[in-house]
C-alpha cells in the first residue's frame, strides 16, 4: 500500500531535517506518495503569509503530514505558525513520547513516559485582555461583579476554557493510545484542588471515560506533585494525560529527562488529521549547515509510520536510531564523542541500520 503524506519542509534547519527523514522513511521500503510544499519565512514574500493556504489544502488532501520546523516571523500576524496549523485542521491531541536512548546525555535512565496534551483549550485559547486596554477594563467590571471577587485594578487578563467535549475526546485519545501501544497505566495530571471548575471538571470526564477502559490502570496526580514524583519515581507513570498548559510545561520537562531537544518527537493528531513534527524549532544560527540533529523528526516519522499501520517499519526506525546513537560513530556535534558527521550523513547510517 502507498500512503500519501505531506511533507512540509519548514524553514531554518527544517529542510535539512526534512531530507533526513524522507531518506530514511523511503528506505523502510514502505510506500509513499509524496506532496512536498514549504511554509515559513522563505516563502513570505512569494505569498505574503508564512502559512500559504494551499499548504493547508495538502495537508486535507493526503489527510497526514509530517513537518519541519517553521520560524514564527516577527510581525507575521501568527502568533505561531504552528499553533495556526494546529487550529485549522483541529489538532486537538498533542502526543509526545519521551524514552531514555542509550548514548544520549541524560540524567535519567529507562524513562519510558508518553505525554498527551490537549492542544485546544485552557489559557491557550487566546482570550486575553491587555492592561489598561478598554477592553480589559471592561472584563474586569463584568467578572468582578459576576465574580464577587477582588482583582487588582488596572490587571491584565487570561481566560482558561476547558470544556466536557474538549476534555473527553483528549482523555480518549490517552486511553485509546495506551490500548492500541500496550501501555498499562493512564494518569490524569490536573490541579483541581485549586481550580475546582476548570480543572475540576477536566478531572470528572477524566474518571468517567477511565470506567470505559476497566484493562487499563487509572489515577491521577495534582500537577505539582507529579512534577515531584517525575523527578523521584518516573517509573511509576506510563501515559500522562494533560490541559494544554501543564501538558506543554510537562512534556518539556519528560523531554529534558531523556536527553532534550535533538531526539525528541512530536505529533499532532486529530479526528480528521495528523501532523507529526520534531519538537525543536529551526535553529536558524544552524540553517544550511548540514549539522543538526535530525532524529527528532525522523522518530516523529517513525509515531507517524505507526498512525499508518505500519508498526513493523517504525519499530525498525526506531531500533536503527537507537543502534547508530548507541555505537555513537555517525552521530551529529550534539551526540558525538569523537568526530561528528552531518545531517544527511547521520540520517544515511540509520537508513543503513534498518
Ligand atoms: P530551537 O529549538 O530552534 O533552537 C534552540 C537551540 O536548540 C538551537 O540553537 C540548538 O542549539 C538546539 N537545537 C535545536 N534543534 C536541534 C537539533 N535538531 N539538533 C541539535 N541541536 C538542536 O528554539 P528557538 O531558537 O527558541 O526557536 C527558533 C524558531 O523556531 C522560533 O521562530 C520559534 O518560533 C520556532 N519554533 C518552531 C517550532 C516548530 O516548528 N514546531 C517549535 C519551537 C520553536
């Protein structure tokens, strides 16, 4: 079977990467029919946007993409070029997976931890108000007296959303991951003690749709203890199931256990679409260089092989990098001990491991 995927090379370090990762899902020798279209700074002045709508179009044509990353030009009028992507195409699951590879620099050993953030809600929906703005002022007088409660005049404020229907699909998503992966444990990470609605509420579906998965275990941690217990008894977790601002702050934090940006991936799925990508942005101080790392993306190629169905390829993806990066000679600056090889160079001795 041949799988049509968007490729979208990115700007920065991201073609760089974006080849490295092409080389090596093509040599898994599984089919793909390949839509390759640029976003980002370079192709600003060509079509005035760094998201060109007909990069979107690919991407609702072949259904999944995967992407390099994309710098957020100052004055672009995005706050994110890749928050855009996430919203147009409802990508509400952001799924990061951290696990200890042998051969990179980490505090920790044998982390094996999967991150589920939502991607929609919670103080990232965007309603903010600036200080001293009308508008602020206007929020204040209504939810103060809505409220009854004191704020200090003149704040600035952030409204956090969490909905019924937001919180269920995300929980799912966890439990439907940790099914189809083997995973055995699900934890809800929340702080509803504090914020008894919001989270209060995320912390309610959350126990309900666990009912419907008596298999797979269940608790739940208040965020700041689970920060504590990551630190102590990483062991103890499996499947981490988080808001959008916890899970964003947490997610870096499980990345920086197993060794930090170079090697971790990243995808954000959706009911319609899915959109995998390396958590690192486009280093542009390393832009043309042929020297990054490139086995963040190419491990989101491998979370993307699997979304395919096709679990025996991303296990060999999976084992070839953990084989080049343990025997540590074809390895970038990051990694190397001794001579470092380049980008292509690195991605071509992990096609040739698989
Ligand atoms: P960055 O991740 O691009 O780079 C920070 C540093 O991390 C680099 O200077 C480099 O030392 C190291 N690094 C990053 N990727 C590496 C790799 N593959 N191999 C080895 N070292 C690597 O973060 P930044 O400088 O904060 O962001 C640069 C731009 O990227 C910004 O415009 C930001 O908006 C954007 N960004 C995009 C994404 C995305 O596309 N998903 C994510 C984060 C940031």
């Amino acid at each position: 079977m041949v799988h049509r995927v968007t490729l979208i090379r990115g700007d920065g370090i991201g073609p760089e990467v974006a080849q490295a990762t092409q080389t090596v899902l093509d040599a898994t020798g599984v089919g793909f029919d390949w839509t390759i279209v640029d976003a980002g700074v370079d192709v600003m002045d060509q079509y005035g946007t760094p998201l060109p709508e007909h990069v979107l179009d690919a991407i609702r044509d072949t259904k999944t993409a995967i992407k390099g990353p994309i710098t957020t030009p100052v004055g672009s009028g995005f706050r994110s070029v890749n928050v855009a992507i996430r919203k147009a195409l409802d990508l509400y699951a952001n799924l990061r997976p951290a696990a200890t590879i042998k051969g990179v620099k980490s505090t920790f050993e044998d982390i094996d931890l999967v991150v589920v953030r939502e991607n929609t809600e919670d103080l990232y929906a965007g309603i903010e108000f600036e200080s001293g703005t009308p508008e602020a002022a206007k929020a204040y007088d209504f939810l103060t007296n809505l409220s009854g409660k004191p704020m200090v005049e003149g704040s600035a404020i952030g409204i956090k959303p969490i909905s019924e229907m937001g919180s269920r699909r995300i929980v799912k998503f966890a439990f439907e991951y940790a099914k189809a992966n083997d995973r055995q444990k699900v934890t809800a990470v929340h702080k509803a003690n504090i914020m008894k609605f919001t989270d209060g509420l995320f912390l309610e579906v959350a126990r309900d749709v666990a009912k419907d998965y008596p298999e797979i275990e269940f608790d739940d941690r208040i965020v700041d203890n689970m920060c504590m217990q990551l630190m102590q008894k990483p062991e103890l977790y499996d499947v981490l199931v988080l808001p959008n601002l916890y899970g964003d702050i947490v997610s870096d934090l499980c990345a920086g256990m197993v060794g930090g940006l170079g090697v971790a991936p990243g995808a954000n799925i959706g009911r319609d679409y899915a959109c995998f990508e390396a958590i690192h942005g486009s280093a542009p101080k390393y832009a043309g260089q042929n020297k990054v790392n490139p086995v963040a993306l190419i491990l989101s190629g491998a979370l993307m092989l699997r979304h395919l169905g096709e679990q025996d390829a991303a296990k060999r993806v999976e084992a070839a990098v953990r084989e080049v990066i343990r025997e540590g000679k074809s390895v970038t600056y990051d990694l190397a001990k001794g001579e470092p090889v380049g980008t292509q160079q690195m991605a071509e001795a992990i096609a040739n491991a698989l």
